[in-house]
C-alpha cells in the first residue's frame, strides 16, 4: 500500500484546512495516511519535530507522497535528506524558500524571527535524489515572493508550479478547504 504524510503548518495541527479533504482523497485510492499534530508548532524545533515523525516516513518508497503546508518546508527538506528519499511524490503547498526570513524579517516579532531563522537555518540540497515535486503558489499571497520561490526551487530536477488566484495563504479563511488540481498526482 502506498504511504503518504500530510504536514500541517505553524501554528497548525493535522485537521486544519484542506487536510480532511486530501486525506479522504488519499484513503480513497487506497493510501495509508498519517496527518499528524506536530509538538510545539509555536516554537518549533526541528530535531523534536523530525523525530516526532520518524516512524512514519523511514520507510517510504516510491510514489508514497509528502505534501505540506506553509513553513514546513524545512521539515520535508530534511526528511528528504536524512533518508534519501527517491521517487517519491513532493506537493508544496505555499512552500517558503531560501531567503525567505530576510524578505519577511520586520514582519515578525524578535521571538519568532528567532525561532524561524533557527527552524530553517540548515542548508539543504536534495538534488542527489531524484522527487517529483509539485508547486502550489497563490497569486496574491503577500508573504511570497512568486519569482524567488520559482528560482529557489527550479533547482530540483522535476518541477511543476501551479498558480492560483485568489488563494491567500491556502487557508479556510481563504476559503481553501479543497485542492482538486492536486487530485491528479495521487496514483
């Protein structure tokens, strides 16, 4: 059976937003689906929160799908790299970037700018494994930068961007509790 992690964004949990739909989405072409509540999601740190998910995504193989949500980028990243994960699915959905906390530093507070800047302070390069990964980004989301996200990640071998209008921060207060576009890379 195909495996698939759905990872919910700061402040978050795994029943925010479209994860009850992707999730029922998933269990219905037959995935095993894990939306877990992540610790500390005010203040995160990443060794507790890779460590939280370990035995979910050791063992994932190819076409199991990692999608996430905002600022967890980092964690999939990572997750990524520490166990070679090849031929896997990747959707992002308002994925951050490199230089992302330098575009948005005086829209924080000192505390979590700090917290941000150490959650994403570990360089990643994924380019040894091989991923399919897949792009959400919303037209009028004010925190991205839609150029520098495309550039950052055009790095990866195989990437496909879908924008959408009208989507803010791909949140239910956006009015997003359902990705269909996303329907077709669940086989």
């Amino acid at each position: 059976m195909k495996k698939a992690i759905l990872l919910h964004g700061w402040e978050g949990n795994g029943k925010n937003h479209w994860f009850p739909w992707t999730q029922l989405e998933l269990e219905n072409r037959l995935f095993e689906v894990s939306s877990p509540n992540l610790p500390n999601t005010m203040f995160p740190v990443l060794e507790e929160q890779l460590d939280s998910i370990e035995d979910i995504v050791k063992n994932f193989w190819k076409g199991d799908i990692i999608i996430w949500h905002s600022l967890w980028w980092t964690l999939a990243m990572n997750i990524i790299e520490k166990y070679k994960l090849s031929w896997i699915k990747v959707i992002l959905v308002w994925p951050t970037y490199q230089g992302y906390n330098k575009d948005n530093e005086k829209k924080y507070s000192d505390e979590w700018f700090k917290t941000l800047s150490a959650y994403t302070s570990n360089p990643i390069d994924n380019r040894e494994v091989w991923n399919q990964y897949i792009i959400c980004l919303s037209q009028n989301d004010e925190s991205i930068d839609l150029d520098k996200a495309e550039e950052y990640y055009c790095m990866f071998e195989d990437v496909e961007f879908l924008e959408f209008p009208n989507s803010g921060h791909f949140t239910k207060w956006d009015w997003v509790t359902q990705l269909p576009e996303i329907l077709e890379y669940f086989e």
